[in-house]
C-alpha cells in the first residue's frame, strides 16, 4: 500500500473516531442530566468488573456468576430507563461508525474493512486527480474507432492489432501480482496509450496495490528539484514524490519524450528505470517517439533497458480525439 494515502486514510478515520467520541459524551452527558439514576447504575456496574477480575483469580469474597448476575440486573434497569425516557435501548453504547473496530481502523492488529475503504477512496481520488481523465475502464475502451482495414505494410489492421493490445493490458492489468513484466507503449498521439494507462491503473489500484501515475516532464522536473531547490519546503516534497515514483508497486510513466533533455533528466531516467528494475517493481512507459527517435535523445544505458527489459507494444490506427470530432462523439 501506498504510506502516504494509507496516512490519509488513518487520518480521515481518526476525524471519524474523534467525532463519534464526541458524540458519546455529549449522549451521556444528556442523559445524565435528565435521568441522574443512569449515571449511579453506570458507576455500579463499573465497580463490579474490577470485583470480577479479582474472583476470576481466586481473590474477593463473591462469586464471578453472583457478580455476573448483579451486572446483567443493573443493564436490565438501565435499559428499561432509557427505553423509558424515549432513547434507544443502544444509545450509550458508543457513537461509532464502524463497531467492528470502534473506529481504530484495526481488529487485532489487522486492518478492518472500514479503513481499507477509506484507503481505496483515497487512492481512486488520487488517480483521478492525477489522470485528470474521467471514468475510463476496460468496459468502456472502444475498438470499433479503429480501422478494420489492414495496413498495406504490415498486413495486419489497426483494430486487429489494438485487440492484441487491449488483451495484454487487460490480462496484465487483473492478474497484475501475479504478472513481472515491464511494458513500453510506444505510438502516435491519441491512439489509447494514456487511456489503457489508466484502465491498468485503475484496476491495480483496486487491488490494493499502490500505483503512481507521473508524466515524464513531472518525474523528471521532481528529480530536479529535489537535487537542486534551495527551499527546503519543495524540495521535501519533491523527494517524497521521488520516493513514491521509485517505491510504489506500478509506476505509469506517461508521455516519455516530452521533458527536455539534459544530461540531469538522462541521468535522473536511468536511475528511475535502473532501480525500480533492480527492485523489480513493475512500471509502464508510455511514448509518441519512433525507436530512432528514442535512441537519438537517450543514452545506450537508457535504451538498452527499456527495450531489453521492457515489453513493447505498439499502438495503431488514426488520432482517436480527431475521428471522435469528425463524428460527434465527443
């Protein structure tokens, strides 16, 4: 998981248990001072369980089942008040959200259901800010934009060569811990690189897994101001996004040729490919640039591992934002 959502996460649930503390006071305080005889029985049966511990050691002078019984008798009688007084027989028995857990986010030790929700809100929102896309899905890829002629030079047509495409996105994307590749989708613009980024995104986040889409123009400009940024408050965040980008379990790097080419942006690629590679953590690269054209602007260290450790798949067809407009469909 992601620390810095899982942080998040935690926090909007702390707010929650917060809240229903809160809440709780403010319930007990209300009955108590319309019904002051609550308030005795509570103080009763809390000075019975210290009496019960002791019998349960062999210690005190009653019975655990005499003790047992004096409890269930002062319950009854506060039931029977606040029933009486037009409160539910369960309103001071705790404000939480969750009951499972009390709103701790943990039932012996492990994570409950209620904070691994708020852990997958915090992520889809996180991609969704990220992406700035809206709610694409495999569901919802169109391969019918795709010409279904095949291509004079390769034989093969646009549509049939996205099936193959989509399949391996897919097919990544679902069984994606059990998966080890590293893909490279290398094509013209608006042929569905960006959109299956988000497709694989999406349905690893869901997973639970932590996955950080990054442009190559942000990865990059990241590296740099953490090296460079005499103010410490950027530059703290940028190694956290640093961090991020070489720690999560996919990286979607998108739009690699964008960013201007220095010997520091080289240097800082080939540290983001080489360690996650080392790592083995899995990521996906995304670019408009020819073979020719990646080799002319990145180094042999560079390019020798995105094309020898890398998966390429190449995306085919005609702008899909301009047939899109062309018909009406946007």
């Amino acid at each position: 998981m992601d620390g810095r959502l899982l942080a998040l996460a935690r926090e909007e649930k702390e707010n929650i248990r917060r809240e229903a503390v809160r809440t709780d006071r403010l319930r007990h305080e209300r009955v108590y001072a319309r019904v002051p005889e609550v308030q005795r029985l509570d103080r009763q049966i809390a000075a019975l369980i210290p009496q019960a511990a002791a019998a349960a050691l062999g210690g005190g002078g009653r019975s655990v089942e005499d003790l047992r019984r004096e409890s269930l008798d002062l319950q009854a009688r506060r039931a029977e008040l606040l029933v009486e007084n037009g409160w539910p027989i369960d309103y001071l028995d705790g404000a939480w959200d969750c009951p499972r857990c009390r709103d701790t986010g943990y039932v012996q030790g492990r994570m409950c259901a209620c904070l691994k929700k708020l852990y997958d809100k915090a992520q889809a929102q996180d991609l969704s800010a990220l992406l700035k896309l809206g709610s694409e899905s495999f569901g919802t890829f169109e391969l019918g934009l795709y010409d279904d002629r095949p291509d004079p030079a390769s034989g093969v047509s646009p549509r049939t060569q996205m099936e193959t495409v989509f399949g391996i996105c897919y097919d990544y994307a679902v069984d994606f811990g059990k998966r080890r590749e590293n893909y490279l989708f290398r094509g013209g613009t608006g042929l569905g690189k960006t959109f299956l980024s988000a497709c694989i995104a999406r349905e690893v986040a869901g997973q639970g897994y932590s996955v950080v889409y990054e442009t190559a123009v942000g990865a990059m400009a990241a590296f740099e101001e953490q090296k460079f940024s005499h103010d410490g408050e950027a530059a703290a965040r940028a190694d956290a996004l640093v961090r991020r980008i070489c720690e999560c379990d996919l990286l979607i790097l998108d739009d690699l040729g964008t960013e201007m080419v220095t010997e520091f942006s080289r240097s800082a690629l080939y540290t983001l490919v080489n360690t996650r590679l080392l790592d083995k953590k899995k990521t996906v690269v995304s670019t408009n640039l020819t073979a020719a054209q990646m080799a002319k602007r990145y180094t042999p260290q560079i390019m020798s591992r995105l094309e020898g450790e890398y998966q390429v798949l190449s995306f085919a067809g005609t702008d899909i934002r301009v047939l899109k407009k062309e018909r009406g469909l946007d």
